[in-house]
C-alpha cells in the first residue's frame, strides 16, 4: 500500500479526528479512504447516467441564452 502525506487546515484534521473519535472509523486513513470511494461511484455512476442520456449534440447558445431570458421573466413575474 502507498502511503500519501496531505497538507490542511486545522478545522479540516479536527473534522477528521471528530468523525474518527465516533467509532465510525478506525484511522483518519480509513475515513479518507471511504470518501474517496465514494466519490470514485458517484463519478462512476454519473459518467454511466450521461453515456445512457443519449447521442449529444452540439451547444446552440442562442437557444439556450432564449431558454435562460424565459426562466428569468417567468421568475421576475411571480
């Protein structure tokens, strides 16, 4: 297993400490290693949502600047 040495804030390292000191993890290690993995699913799970989403077509500005003025009147009428 590699070993990595991270630099952060104070508050950072006592948010780990505080979540390591419930129980829930053994180490600040094994804590980072849970996020890390879900972060890994999560990007996994939205790169599988987008290829699934269908064929992408090309960004037409004009239709979506018309698109953004419409949500904005309709927001300014209520």
């Amino acid at each position: 297993m590699a070993t990595l040495n991270i630099s952060m804030p104070d508050e950072m390292r006592a948010f780990i400490e505080a979540r390591v000191s419930t129980g829930e993890y053994q180490t600040a290690s094994d804590y980072l290693r849970d996020l890390i993995r879900h972060d890994r699913e999560e990007t996994e799970r939205l790169l599988v949502e987008g290829l699934e989403s269908g064929t992408a077509r090309p960004l037409d500005m004009t239709i979506l600047k018309k698109k953004a003025q419409t949500i904005l009147k309709q927001e300014k009428a209520l």
